[in-house]
C-alpha cells in the first residue's frame, strides 16, 4: 500500500514539509547502513506532524517516529512503513521556576548536543552527563539515555506525547515509566517535547565536567567509524563490553562490520558494512557471550525492518 501512486499523492496532499520515497536509511542511520523506508516525511509543525498521524493511523499504515538515527539500525530490505522525523521541533526555552530552579522546555527534536551548549553557557547543573551523546530530545526520552552516572528519567519534569487519538497531551513525571535505557509507551507514540527541571551551579565546574567527559568519550570510543553507540544493555553485575573481551571478541570482523578493537560494546561500520553482517555480529555476541558466561546480553539498539 505504501507504494502506490494513489498514497504517495494522499501524503503530498496532507503534507508542506519534505516527503522522500524509497530512501535509503543507510544516508540517515549513524551507523550507514539500511534498506528503504516506503516513506521518510520531514513535517513541518506539531500540527502537520499530528494530521499526518491521523492519516496514517485512519490508513493502517505502520509508522516510526526518527530522531537523529543514532540508536537505530534499518535491516537491509527496508521499512515497510512510514518515518516521521521530528527534526523540525527545535524551540528551546529557558524558564525560570522561582525556589524550584530553571525549567528547560525542549522540542523533540533538538540535539542534546544544544541543551548541553546552552546549559553550560547558563550554569545550570545536572546535564552535563548528556555531553557527547548524539541523539535528539524525543530519542533520549524515549530511550532513556544516560552516561557516567546520570539518566534523562532524573532530570525529566514532563513530557509532550501524541496520544492514539491524535491529541497532544502533558504527562507529569511520575506518570511516566522510565527503566534503564527505555521508556514504557507504545511504539507509535511520537515524544513532540519535554521539559527538564535544572538548577544554578557553578558555571566553571560544570564546562569542566563536559570538558571531561568529551574528552573521555574521544579516548574510549570508536568515533572515527560510523557506529550506533552501545549495541547492548549493562546486564546488572558487568558491563556488557568486559564480557565480549572476555570472549575474545573484539577486533572481530564479518565483511565490514567490526566489533570495535577499541571498545567491545560497539561495533563499527568500517566501510560498506551491510544490516545483515551487523546482526550476524550482534548475534554471534549473544551465543559465545551466553556459552562462555552464561549471560543473556539484550540490544541497546533498536532494529526495524525486513
Ligand atoms: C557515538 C555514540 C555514543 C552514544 N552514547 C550514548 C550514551 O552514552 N548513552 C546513551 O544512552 N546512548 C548513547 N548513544 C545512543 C543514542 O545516541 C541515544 O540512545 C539517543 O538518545 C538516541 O536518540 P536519537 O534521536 O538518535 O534516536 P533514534 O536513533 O532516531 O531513535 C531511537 C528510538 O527512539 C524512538 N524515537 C526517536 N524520536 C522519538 C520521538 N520523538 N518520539 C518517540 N520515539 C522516538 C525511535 O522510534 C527509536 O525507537 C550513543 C550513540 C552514538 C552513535
């Protein structure tokens, strides 16, 4: 259904914003790689993004809100479906919140990498552990993302989702359920913003603190090949990376997908990597992970697709 004439002119129809058909994720995906997606639309506002979903859902179509791509791999024949992204909500708002602190009111798709910026520029705390993750709001909420001691679910006040009927809605904090490295919604529900409750600090102890975390993220990560970030989850008692050195795994290579020889939690793409020898990396992992340890590593990554 997604490909056929008479429901590429609907989408035209209902949408100002960009619409590219057959797009390779492989040109968005931080880790390069992926097949098509039936349909890849870039709305221009909350209001077309919500009419859009109407459509969809009225239609059956299956869809996917996108952030900045870099937690997502696309298996190597595509999407059968439709990826909104969310790039276009990039408002950023500093409040002040009188004895509470400062609210942060953050549209889904601006870059942590802003909220960071900005957030060092006004002394506020408790973002810093953001520092060099690559992802956009509605990706870090959804995800939970976190690093070096701290996790979006700390510094959350409320966040604004399109709900299945269409409607955008406020949902408090303790609403929510937050676990590590996910939040519990229905895959469809599309994150429009969030705000986040920081506090005044010292401003030279906070660029300091960034300061070092780029700097250990640069020694410690794979950054000069394309990736997407850790594949696994921590199980609780080890991180996952010690226990694929400890399998000897590292360095390990199908085509051009490697486990990185730098850090064993990521596997990079070394030049025409393809989904498949990624997965079939990320498969090998688990087995000789779980026979030599008896640990069940479970992905970070999210993987969609046929
Ligand atoms: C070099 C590197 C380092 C990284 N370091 C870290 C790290 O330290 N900690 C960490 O937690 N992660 C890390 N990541 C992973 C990734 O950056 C984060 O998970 C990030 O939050 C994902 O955001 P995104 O916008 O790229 O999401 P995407 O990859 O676009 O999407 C990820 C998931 O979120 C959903 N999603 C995206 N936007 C929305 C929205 N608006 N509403 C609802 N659902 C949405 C998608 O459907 C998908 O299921 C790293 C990645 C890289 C490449």
């Amino acid at each position: 259904m997604t490909g056929d004439e008479v429901f590429h002119r609907e989408l035209r129809q209902r949408m100002s914003g960009k619409i590219l058909f057959d797009e390779p994720a492989e040109r968005h995906a931080s880790i390069g790689v992926g097949g098509p997606i039936d349909a890849l639309l870039f709305p221009e506002d909350e209001r077309e993004i919500a009419e859009i979903v109407r459509f969809l859902r009225e239609r059956r179509v299956p869809f996917l809100p996108v952030g900045n791509w870099t937690n997502l791999i696309v298996r190597d024949r595509g999407f059968r479906g439709v990826l909104i992204s969310l790039a276009c909500l990039r408002n950023l708002i500093l409040r002040d919140n009188g004895k509470d602190g400062m609210l942060l009111l953050a549209g889904a798709g601006c870059p942590l990498s802003e909220l960071v910026s900005l957030t060092v520029r006004e002394a506020l705390s408790e973002m810093a552990f953001c520092a060099g993750i690559p992802g956009s709001v509605g990706g870090a909420v959804r995800m939970n993302a976190g690093a070096y001691g701290g996790e979006i679910k700390d510094i959350v006040e409320t966040v604004r989702l399109l709900d299945d009927l269409g409607v955008i809605r406020r949902v408090a904090r303790k609403e929510l359920h937050f676990a590590y490295r996910s939040l519990d919604l229905p895959a469809e529900t599309i994150i429009i913003g969030a705000t986040f409750r920081l506090r005044k600090g010292n401003g030279m102890m906070i660029e300091e603190q960034v300061r070092k975390i780029i700097e250990t993220r640069r020694r410690k990560h794979p950054l000069a090949f394309r990736n997407a970030g850790s594949i696994f989850k921590n199980p609780p008692d080890c991180p996952a990376g010690r226990l694929i050195d400890e399998c000897g795994l590292r360095g390990l290579r199908i085509g051009d997908a490697q486990i990185s020889e730098k850090h064993g939690n990521f596997i990079v793409n070394r030049g025409r990597a393809t989904a498949e020898q990624i997965l079939g990396l990320i498969e090998l992992i688990q087995r000789r992970v779980f026979e030599r340890t008896g640990h069940v590593l479970e992905t970070e990554v999210k993987i969609i697709g046929e």
